[in-house]
C-alpha cells in the first residue's frame, strides 16, 4: 500500500502543491501540506482502501488543511474571507476544476523558474516541485551532497517568501522575460540527463524524462508561445535518439555510428508536430536543426548545408562560443574540415571555452580528417583530461590511442572518407549533437 501511495503522490504532487500554494501563497508551507496529505493517505487508505479518484483526495486533504491554516491565522482573515468563498466545500472526493488546476500548475512553474533564483535553485526546486524528486534523487542525478540540494532547495524557498514572488502567471513583456527563464530551467535539466557533465553515466533518463514531461506541460498549457512549442520539439527530437546513444555496456555511440532503426518513431513525430507550432526563436531553431537529423535515414544522407545555415541563424539570435563551435562542425560538414577548422581555430582564445572539452574534441576531429594526426591525437588527449565524464573520457582517450596506432602502422586515420563518414563523430551542439 504505501508503494501506491507513494507512486500516486509523484504522479499528484505538483497540481497538489499548485493547488495549495493557491491558497497559502508560499511554496514552502504548500509543500509541507502536500506531504501531510500523504502522511494522511499512508495512516488512511490501508484500513479505508483507495478511494476511486487518489489524486483528487490527496488534493482536497491538503486543501483542507491550508483552509484550516489559514482560519488560524489572525493575519490571514482577509484572505480567509475570499477562499472560503470558493475554496471551503471541494468535496474530498471530487477534483477542482481542471482549468484551474492547469492555472495553478503554470503559476507553479513561473514561481519555481523566478529569475530572483539562481539557475542552481530554480532548477533545484522545479525537480521537487514539478519533477516530483526527492532531495537525494536530485543529489544523485547532478552528484552533488545531498545537504547541498536541501540548501538550495530551503533558501529557494526562503527568497521567493522574502521577495513576495506572487503566485501568478505574468503577462507583457515580464511574461517573455519570465517564459525564457522557465524555458532555460528546463533546457539546462534535459541537457544534463542527455550528456551527463560527470560521473560514470554518459546518460541519465529520469532527468530527460521530466524535462521532457515538463517541456510538454508548458506547451499545452501556453498553446499561443511559439518558443514553448519550439523547446517541446527540440527535445522530443533528442529523447528520440537516447536508445541509440549507449551501447550495451553503456559506452558512448557517436551520431554517424548509431542505429537509427533504434530511433524512437512516436517522438520524432511528436517532435514535428510541434515543430509546426513552433516559431522562430532560439530552441525553435534548434529544433529545425534536430529536424534535419531526423529526417536523415542515414547519416550520409544529413542535410549539413541546412544546419549550417541554421546555426548561422541561431547565432544571430543567441550568440555564444558554444553555439559558433557548433556552426563550426556543420561548416565543416558542408564546406571540408579546413573551412570548419579556420572558424574552430578563431575561438582557442575565448575565456569560456577554456576549460570546455569539446573545444580541442572538435578540433582534433578535424586535424585528424586533414591528416595531421600527431596534432589530433595531442588534442584528444586534453579533451580526455578536460571531461568530467568517465565515459566520454575513455571514448577520447580510444580516440586517441586509434590515431597512435594508425601513425605507428602507417594506416590512413580517416579511411573510409571524413565526410559524410567520420567528420563530426564526436559533434554534440548544445542538446542537438550525438
């Protein structure tokens, strides 16, 4: 039984907090209340059994409590008048109007996702409030002590109370201000499941899966934001490869080496539907870049000219050393590694990419497709020092070795042909790359 209960509440959790913090207007005491329900559940439904609609009863118990909190409180009187108007008699059994769940949830994500947070809060306190995860779960997933997390999470929770973040959806432009730090939230959450930054696991799919879910919930509950259909797309896109991305002992398969058959259909279609509701900001644009990986049954057949056109664009939109690295691997694609090596060289003096692997990953793919392997291998080799992640480590440190060999045999590296074939193996532009 507590399993059930437990499961209900991860599936409930974030319209029962949505809901509550409606009516306390503080995430921090809607939280606590949403855990009294279900302390309320586990004492309750092993002698009452499970009532017909759990997630409803969870709901209007913790409702119930918050109208209970607020009665006794002096200085809650005023508002105590108007919730009790229309929140006193919900029914135990019966959920709250669907409209108003769904206001409440979008209020949630713009409170949790304030830019009055740092990026570690906010996406801290989205995990528990809307991914429904635990403190130790979000400590496991960005390895990180979980004291660490419980510390973002509380002052989290203490800056929004402190700074009267109001429980709202805002609209003008703070609503665009505000769409792009939730958009970001999200983003940041997927990107870290889909290449992890460190540790043993090139993926972790719980974290793509509720950046995934959340990405979804925002589109359909903001239809008329083109940038949230965009994010949905890009992200279908890519949870659409993770079968492909690892092989059976878990080590990284580059994008010209995967198994497209391996794909996942349904989310790529999902992808282009929302595509075409998308608009013609940063993700939608990085979206339509997915979208030529997508439709490419196999690797030789990729569209690079498009996607180099499309980081082009992109960079007009939001330019970044990350972004030009990625344009600089399409070029390569399109045009021949000595173009795409010519803008790669350009950024080994950005500050920002200094401690960035991917940096000297990119360029020693390209030294190598132009024959000049000793070079190449040296840049692996710090690429392999640079990652904080075992297995793209060992994937470069093979790289490496593969070149040493190849010298030593006097083997051609790039046998087999550079491009369509090996160039941009190791290419992961920003969430689009393996």
């Amino acid at each position: 039984m507590a399993a059930v209960v437990e499961t209900v509440f991860r599936i409930e959790s974030a319209r029962i907090i949505a809901g509550v913090t409606r009516i306390v207007r503080d995430v921090g005491i809607a939280e606590e209340l949403a855990q009294d329900a279900l302390v309320a559940a586990l004492e309750r439904w092993p002698q009452e059994g499970v009532p017909d609609n759990p997630g409803a009863w969870l709901t209007a118990t913790a409702k119930h409590r918050a109208i209970d909190l607020v009665r006794r409180r002096e200085v809650y009187a005023r508002k105590l008048a108007e919730v009790g108007r229309s929140s006193e008699d919900v029914p135990p059994h019966e959920p709250s109007e669907p409209d108003d769940i769904d206001d409440d949830l979008l209020r949630l994500i713009f409170t949790a996702c304030h830019p009055v947070l740092s990026a570690e809060a906010r996406i801290a306190l989205t995990l528990r409030l809307l991914g429904g995860l635990t403190t130790p779960e979000i400590a496991r997933a960005f390895l990180v002590p979980e004291p660490t997390v419980a510390q973002r999470i509380v002052r989290a929770k203490r800056a929004l109370a402190k700074a009267a973040v109001p429980f709202e959806v805002p609209y003008g432009e703070d609503r665009a201000q505000r769409l792009s730090s939730v958009a970001e939230v999200i983003y940041l959450v997927f990107n870290e499941g889909y290449s992890a930054t460190s540790g043993g696991d090139l993926l972790r799919p719980r974290l793509c899966e509720d950046a995934l879910r959340l990405a979804r919930v925002l589109a359909a509950l903001m239809p008329a934001e083109p940038e949230a259909h965009g994010l949905a797309a890009l992200l279908e896109f890519q949870a659409s490869r993770t079968a492909a991305r690892t092989g059976p002992d878990g080590r990284p398969v580059l994008l010209a080496d995967q198994n497209r058959a391996r794909w996942d259909g349904l989310l790529i279609r999902r992808g282009f539907d929302a595509l075409q509701r998308a608009g013609t900001g940063p993700y939608s644009v990085q979206a339509a870049i997915a979208a030529c990986h997508a439709k490419a049954r196999r690797y030789e057949d990729t569209d690079w000219a498009t996607i180099a056109a499309l980081y082009e664009r992109l960079s007009a939109l939001s330019p970044s050393p990350v972004v030009a690295l990625n344009r600089a691997v399409a070029v390569s694609m399109a045009r021949g590694p000595a173009a795409g090596l010519e803008l790669v060289d350009a950024l080994t003096a950005e500050p920002a990419l200094r401690g960035y692997h991917l940096l000297p990953s990119v360029r020693g793919d390209l030294l190598a497709r132009l024959g000049r392997v000793e070079e190449a291998r040296a840049e692996f080799e710090r690429a392999a020092a640079l990652t904080g992640n075992e297995r793209e480590r060992e994937l470069l440190r093979e790289r490496a070795a593969t070149l040493a060999a190849d010298r030593s045999t006097g083997e051609d590296p790039d046998t087999g042909g550079p491009g369509p074939g090996r160039g941009a193996r190791g290419f992961r532009p920003g969430a689009a790359g393996r």
